[in-house]
C-alpha cells in the first residue's frame, strides 16, 4: 500500500466561514480532517499539522520548518509522496524554497483553497484529492516541487497567484501548466530541464525586493544601503532597464558587495540585458548586477536567499542565475 505524507500549514484550505459575521478563520477542528477517509481505501494517509498559518504570516523559518520534517520523511524511506496544504498567499514562494533546498526521491506537491472548506463551490477538497494524485503518480518524480490547483499542475518555479479570488488564480506566466489532472488522470506535457539544488540548514541572510516605477530615484535604494542587507532583487522595467536616477543608490549596494539580481515587473517574457543606454539592462550587467532569466521577483528573491546562505562568491552568483 501507498503511504502519503500530508502536512497542513494553514491557510484557507484549513479554514472555515464564521456563519455570524462571515468572517474566515481557523476553526478548533481541521475541515479537511474528515475528508482524509476518501484516500484511505487505497492509500495510507499520513497526517500532520506542522502549524496552522495564514500565509502571510509564514515566514523563511517556517519554510525551513517544513524542509527539515520532509528531510526526516527522505531519511526514514518510508514515504512515496508527500502533499503540503498551504495559504495561495505566498504558497508558490514556499513552493521553490522547498524546491531549492530538497533532493526528494518523491513527488511533493503544495496545493491549497481559494475558498474555504464549507463554502458553496470550495476548491479545497478537489485541489487536495488532485494533489494526492499528483503525488501518486509515477511521471510526478523528477520534475521538481509540483503545485497543483484546479485541475493543472505547475512547476514551483515558475508558477505565480494571478488572481486575487477566482480559484483559477494559479498561472504559468510564458510557460504553461506541465500537466492536468482530469478527472482520475494526471497528464504531463513539459518537463524542466534543469535542476539544481541548495541543502541550506539555517536562514541568516537579509534579502530584499523592490519593484522598479517611472519616476523612480535612489531614495529606497539609499536607505537599503544604510541597513544590514545582504542581497537586493529588483523588479526593474521591461526586459530589465531601471531609470537612470536609481543609479547612484544601486552604485552605492554595489559597492557595499550586496548581490543585486535583476528580474522583470512585467507578466511574461524573460529579463534580459539588451539596451545600453544609461540605466538600461547592459550597462547594470557591467556595473555588477545579475540577471534572473524566467524568474519573478519573488521566486528570484527566494533564490538569492538560498544560494546567500550557502555561497558569497559573486562569478559563482552568476553561473547559479543562468
Ligand atoms: N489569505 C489566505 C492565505 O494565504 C489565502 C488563501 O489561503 O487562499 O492564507
């Protein structure tokens, strides 16, 4: 008999709609404990509650929480997949963290809820018995931390929420889903093709992320540089340029070695060095930046925290982002 480890982080997923005031919170007891019986014909069903979280309020720490129990189930050798319940909120940064930092024989699935467990048309049953699926499946290994939610499934690192409340939020901006789950099947049609990763134990590095506007001066890079900050991800403008009265703050982190990684605030596409004008993206390649081809800003900023934590040499920097 299969055996899937399923952790509960919080999240809508794990919350139900106070029939008072309306309000969704956590309840005494996990909805999505009565329905574990669905799986259990078939599947032993493993069940913990790591903790009971609205994702906002899930920080690296507790990322590295939920690495370290999966750790445990890799060393024990007794698990053949493992599914993560998790807030939508900050579920994809979760998502690449985990896939950053582990080496998994098994599939690892996050899914979670647009709306909660006891709402008419939830997302919360059907997302959890899809991702048990999804990690059931043997084309799930090797394709990297897996997010699954209504009916496809995404790669961790490229998968990003869209919308605030349709339960259609989850998107591959450029890339697409890698597969679907229609009705029993899980389908793939893509698959990564590289893979790398990071087996971090501790979080120690201060990395931050700013979105570059029109207008933009070196203000908030000026005041970055006054703190402790290790590395800084910018969601600069189109294929990647920043305006050029940004320059003299970004300079300024540059020269106090913080790792500057350059990313897009556009929806689609890649970032790129392709214009030389001042501020364009060629001339912050020569003064030390570096560029996150495919990566949002804040799958860019889990990455640089990550490889931060395990190396500081700057050539080496580079070569991890292309
Ligand atoms: N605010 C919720 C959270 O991320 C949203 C959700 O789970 O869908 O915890």
């Amino acid at each position: 008999m299969k055996r899937i480890l399923l952790l509960h982080t919080g999240g809508t997923i794990s919350m139900s709609t106070d029939q008072r005031t309306g309000a969704v919170k956590p309840s005494d007891e996990h909805p999505l404990h009565k329905y574990s019986h669905l799986f259990e014909e078939n599947i032993e069903i493993v069940e913990e509650d790591i903790f009971q979280l609205p994702s906002p309020h899930v920080t690296l720490q507790h990322m590295l929480d939920i690495q370290k129990r999966l750790a445990e189930a890799i060393e024990e050798d007794r698990i053949d997949g493992a599914v993560i319940t998790h807030g939508t909120d900050t579920l994809e940064e979760t998502a690449y963290f985990l896939d950053l930092t582990l080496d998994a024989p098994f599939p690892i699935v996050l899914t979670g809820a647009m709306r909660p467990t006891d709402e008419i048309g939830s997302d919360g049953v059907s997302n959890l018995q899809n991702a048990i699926w999804t990690a059931l499946a043997p084309g799930s290994s090797d394709k990297g931390v897996l997010v699954v939610m209504n009916e496809e499934i995404h790669t961790a690192r490229y998968v990003t929420k869209t919308h605030t409340t349709n339960v259609a939020t989850f998107r591959t901006p450029t890339f697409g889903p890698i597969g679907i789950v229609s009705k029993h099947e899980v389908r793939f049609f893509q698959k990564l093709v590289f893979d790398e990763n990071y087996p971090i134990q501790n979080i120690t590095k201060k990395v931050y992320l700013l979105k570059a506007y029109a207008d933009m001066d070196s203000t908030l890079f000026e005041a970055l540089a006054s703190t402790e900050i290790d590395g800084l991800v910018i969601e600069a403008l189109g294929a990647g340029n920043m305006p050029p009265a940004t320059l003299p703050g970004i300079k300024r982190l540059l020269d106090k070695n913080v790792a500057i990684v350059i990313t897009s605030r556009a929806f689609n596409g890649i970032a790129q060095d392709i214009y030389a004008y001042k501020g364009g993206g060629k001339h912050l390649k020569e003064l030390g930046a570096i560029f996150a081809p495919g990566l949002t800003g804040i799958k860019a900023r889990i990455k640089l925290q990550v490889i931060l934590e395990q190396e500081n040499s700057a050539d080496l920097m580079k070569t991890r982002f292309n």
